[in-house]
C-alpha cells in the first residue's frame, strides 16, 4: 500500500462530515483514493453500513483491497458493482418477484441472441421476415432487438414508449416474447437484475426500508458512468433515509454513453434530488508532465502535474503496417524490459507494469504473434463478464451443471444437446464416439455433486479421473487443472457467503466476481474500457488509425458518437504513469484479405509537429 499523504483538499474531503457530495475531477486527482480513504475512516471510527458501488469488478477488488475488507468482516459493509449488488439482493428476495426459484443469469450474450431467434420463432411471419434477411442482416437485426431490449430496461421505460420508427411495432412482440423466454428458464439477464430491484424498491416499502436501513454511507466511484435505472435505483434505495452519499466521477470520461450512460445524473439529478455539494479537485497525481501535457491538448484542460519528478515520454509511431506496429511495441518493451539502469526511470520496469491498450479486441492480433515468437508473457485483461470455459471438458460441464441447479434452463439443455450431438437426450444416448469419454466424467461429477460438501465431490472426481483410461496423460492434466480451478473458485466463494449454494455460486462465476485471472503476470492486453480506473507504469496505445479509434461506426453516427470515442482516448492517455507510445499501421489488412491505407486518427492530428 502506498503510503503517501494527501494533499490539503483531499484530506479535508476525507473529512467531511455528513451530507451528499459530488466530486467532479479530472483522471488522475486522486478521487477513487479519496472515496477509498473516507471508506476506511468511517470504518476505523466504527462507523458500520457502508455500500461503495463500482463499475468493475476489478475497481471494487481493488477498493476492497485498500480497505482491507478482511478486517472488517464483521461489520455491515457491502462493496461491489450495480450488478453484484442487485444479485445479492434479489438472491435474498426473489419469491416476492415472482421467481419460484433463485434465478440464473444468463450472462453470456450468445444466449441473448438464442432467445431472440426463438422468440422470432413464434410468429409465422417474423420467422419468414427474418429468413429472407440475408446473412449479412440477420446479425444486425438480432443486435437491433437486443439493443431495443436493453434500452427499454435501462430507460426503465414501458416498450411502447421507445417505438420511433413506424413499422417497429414488432418489437414490442420480441420483447414480451423475449422476457416469456427468459421466465420460462428461471433466468434474468443483465439489465434485469437492475431493474427488478429497482421496481422492487419501488413497489415494497417494507423491503426499501428494510435496505435503507442497513445503509448510512453510500459511495459510487465513476459517477459519469450512471444510466437511468442504476441512477433511479440509487434514489429508490436512499428513500427519504439515507442521506450521505459520495459520488466521485469525471465528465471528460464518460464512455459507456451506448449503456445509457450520461454524466447528467450525477451533475443535475444527484445534485438537485440530494441537495448534493459540488467539490473539485485540481491536480494530477498519477501521470507524468509529458502525459499530462498531451492529455491536456487532447480536451483542452488546465490540469497540474504533480508527479513532475518522473520523466516521462509521449512519442506517435507511424507504422508501415500491422507486423511493424508489432515490432515497434515488442522492441520498445525489449529495451525497456533490458535496460537496468534507465535514465528517464527510476526503478526497473518489468513485464507486469506494461500494459498495451486498443479500442477493440481486434488490433491485438499482430501484437499477439510478435509477444508470443519473443516469448513474453502477457494476459488480456477481463472485463465484468464472467468466466468463459475453453476447453470442450469444461464447456460440456458448464451446460451440464446449469441443467443440474435450475433445470427449467433449457435453453442450455439445447445447447448440451448440440455439444454432445445427441440425438434424443431424454432417452439416452446417441453420443458422438469423441464425446463419450468427457460426457462419463461429467455425469460422474453431477452425480456427486453435494451442494453441502462440494468440495468433497469434486476432490474425488479429480481421483477418479486417473482411472479413466480413455484420456491420455495430457488430457487427464487439462481436466485435472479446470476442476481444480473449479474447486478454488468454490473456496473464495463459500469463504465469502455465508449461505454458500450451487446456484449462488454459478451466478457470482456468470457475475465475473470470481476471477481465473487474478494471480495472471506478464504485460496486460485490454482495451481501453476494461482499464478504466487502472494505471501503469507504460502503456503503449495501439491501433490509433482514423475508423479503428475513432471507431468508424461512431464516426458514421456523428457528433454525440465521437466526443465518446475522445473520452475514451482521454481515459487511454490517462492511464499512464510514465511513458506513452502511440501507434498506427499506414496499411491494415481487412479480415478479407484486403489491405487498406490508413491515416492517424482525427483526435491526434493536433499532435503534428
Ligand atoms: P481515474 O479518474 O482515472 O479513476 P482517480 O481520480 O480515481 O483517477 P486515483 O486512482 O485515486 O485517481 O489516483 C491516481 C494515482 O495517484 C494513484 O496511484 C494514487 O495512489 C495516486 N495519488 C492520489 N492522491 C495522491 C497524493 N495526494 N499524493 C500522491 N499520490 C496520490
Ligand atoms: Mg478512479
């Protein structure tokens, strides 16, 4: 933990004493410290019923980590996300929602889209509209619905209130159909779990004040971040009880505007609902001058480096094309990585304090190859969703297990179906012949399953498996090591719950809270979303290309569009704490083969000497 003091302003908003408070700063000013630094004064003053809301998983880790939760089992404090909130709660209250049993939630969105096609399913002439769409369309239109979906749960608003083109009116159909589907499962999705709390909250007084109750302190670090439904739910939840609430945030970060996102809620609603005092703060404490100066161009603000002891560098690299992009990153992380005594650093720089971002997951591919032919270790950084399974063992048992703690989920009972190629799975068993061997163990594995020992049950599953003989010595070690991993994410999470359960368990895995990537070394891959929050030492900002960042689709969708791609480049640039490199291919060659000229994105044109 660092140990440095805090400046005068910061100190005194740590000390504040009651009341609601914004504070509004730019990347870097120390607010998550500050939100993190009043959590742990309360905390060492015995002040309990504390809730600190994050946008990641990763941001609510971290708090928890500074704040050495450990320390305070005892007492009545709840840090997480939206989400991870809402689950705990709805997992509390679902028979009053009308849910027989805990939902499951289907996080993934690949499930999302099966539920639309079965929902298209319902109607003669939607199935026929939709077969006639070309491959091409069809994506677009299901992502359409998707979206539609969302909008309405995220605006809290009725469907029929978000039909604005004329001929839209099937939309209203696909979304009851979509929530009959997701009823039918046992299931909710993302949005849901917001909403039903939301709608909770606002049809049960009993249950509002109860939770009102639990809370004296709230906290929610990236206030910009805020949609309606979280922002109405966080009113909802404060009813006329509650009345200190901290939201820190930043306006020129604002990037999750496709969410619903706007800063309005934090800047008007919060201020004018809860009489909210508005505090700034002025300098910067994460980033070098150099980075700082670029950043300050880049929105054109006024911030202070304070961190001016340390060298920095901001350097644009034109590359010829993607491979030479890759060389430019690995060769620069070589020097640094070698170099033992650097001039502009102080300290060495090791593979863990790198990072290289991009706006999408798919400028990552050239790097990839070149970190790899130079044998440097590296690991994307995930994102809020949860663990996805990759081998065909662990994909088999995830399908299985849902099947096993909800089975009206037959959405994946389809989908074990498919995996398996069985032909009649009621009936038993047309299983392929290469199937056959993982289908035993997992069968075995649920077999055993006991929700009150399941550690028990997987520990034998991991000895029976050397018995079978149908695996080889490679096979066994890949199953042995997903199991085992399986067994350690039980362990975190019965060590956090006290009414550990199977379908609890499953929901905090589909949440993202358990996390496979935690004890991962070597330099982080992420995009820029998914960093938010983060700092490090370097980061190198791949795939600044005009139509990859700014992304072409926001560049086709105007004005609105674009000034979130350039937060979204202003948290990029901000998240470095020493050197920034920037790069662009002049050529990239399209998935199809084409190669295609590319100029530097709009936003760094000021930056030509
Ligand atoms: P972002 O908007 O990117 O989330 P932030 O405003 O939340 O940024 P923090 O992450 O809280 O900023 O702080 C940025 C860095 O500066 C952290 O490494 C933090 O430990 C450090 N820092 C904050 N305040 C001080 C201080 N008074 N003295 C020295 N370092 C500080
Ligand atoms: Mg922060």
């Amino acid at each position: 933990m660092n140990k440095i003091n805090l400046s005068q302003k910061q100190s005194e908003i740590v000390d504040l004493n009651t009341g609601s408070f914004l504070i509004e700063a730019s990347a870097g000013s120390g607010k998550t410290r500050v939100l993190t630094e009043r959590v742990k004064k309360l905390l060492e003053n015995n002040s309990s019923k504390i809730l600190a809301i994050t946008f990641t998983n990763k941001a609510s880790e971290e708090l928890k980590e500074r704040i050495d939760l450990d320390k305070h089992k005892n007492k009545n404090i709840f840090i997480g996300t939206f989400h991870s909130f809402c689950q705990t709660i709805l997992e509390a209250r679902f028979k009053l929602l009308g849910f027989p049993r805990m939902p499951q939630i289907f996080e993934d969105e690949n499930d999302r889209i099966e539920i639309v096609e079965e929902a298209l399913k319902s109607i003669p002439a939607f199935t026929e509209f939709y077969n006639n769409l070309d491959s091409k369309e069809k994506p677009i239109y299901k992502s359409k619905v998707l979206s539609f979906i969302s909008s309405v749960k995220r605006e809290l608003a009725e469907p029929e209130d978000l039909i604005t083109d004329e001929g839209d009116e099937h939309f209203l159909f696909l979304y009851n159909e979509y929530q009959d589907i997701l009823k039918s499962n046992n299931a909710v999705d993302f949005d849901d779990l917001i909403l039903l709390v939301y709608k909770l909250f606002a049809n049960n007084e009993a249950v509002q004040n109860l939770y009102s109750k639990s809370y004296n302190h709230i906290f929610i670090d990236e206030g910009q971040d805020l949609n309606k439904a979280q922002y109405y739910l966080l009113k909802s939840l404060c009813g006329n009880q509650i009345k200190n609430v901290m939201i820190v945030g930043d306006p020129n970060q604002s990037i999750y505007g496709f969410n619903g996102s706007t800063p309005k809620y934090m800047r008007t609603f919060f201020i004018e609902d809860f009489n909210a005092k508005k505090i700034n703060l002025e300098e910067n404490y994460r980033c070098s001058k150099k980075v700082i100066d670029a950043a300050n161009k880049l929105m054109n603000l006024k911030v202070e480096a304070v961190n001016y002891v340390i060298e920095g560098k901001f350097e644009i690299y034109k590359a010829k094309n993607e491979k030479d992009e890759g060389n430019f990153v690995v060769e620069n992380i070589k020097n640094l990585i070698n170099l033992k005594e650097h001039n502009d650093i102080e300290g060495l720089i090791d593979y863990n304090s790198i990072a290289i971002l991009g706006r999408n997951k798919f400028v990552f591919k050239y790097i990839e190859d070149e970190l790899q032919k130079n044998n440097i270790p590296y690991y994307f950084k995930s994102g809020n969703i949860g663990i996805k399974f990759q081998t065909t063992f662990m994909k088999l048992f995830d399908n299985y297990f849902r099947i096993k703690i909800n089975p009206s989920d037959k959405l994946h009972a389809k989908r074990l179906k498919k995996l398996l190629k069985i032909e009649d799975f009621e009936d038993e068993v047309l299983i392929t012949k290469s199937k056959y061997p993982y289908f035993l163990v997992i069968q075995k594995i649920i077999q055993n399953l006991n929700e009150d020992n399941f550690k028990k049950s997987l520990n034998k599953v991991i000895e029976e498996i050397k018995d079978f003989t149908f695996f080889s010595d490679d096979e066994k070690l890949e199953i042995y090591n997903e199991v085992e991993e399986l067994k350690n994410l039980w362990i975190e999470y019965s060590y956090n719950n006290i009414k550990p359960n199977l379908i609890g368990f499953k929901n905090t895995i589909s949440l993202g809270i358990l996390k496979k990537d935690s004890k991962q070394e070597g330099i982080c891959l992420s995009t820029v979303h998914t960093m938010k929050g983060q700092e490090s030492e370097i980061v190198f900002l791949i795939g600044l290309d005009d139509g990859t960042f700014p992304y072409y689709l926001a560049i086709q969708n105007g004005e609105e569009d674009l000034l979130q791609e350039k937060n979204n480049l202003y948290v990029a640039f901000t998240r470095a704490k020493r050197f920034l490199f920037i790069s662009y291919p002049s050529i990239r060659i399209m998935p199809w083969g084409d190669a295609k000229m590319r100029s530097i994105s709009r936003f760094l044109k000021i930056f030509n000497k």
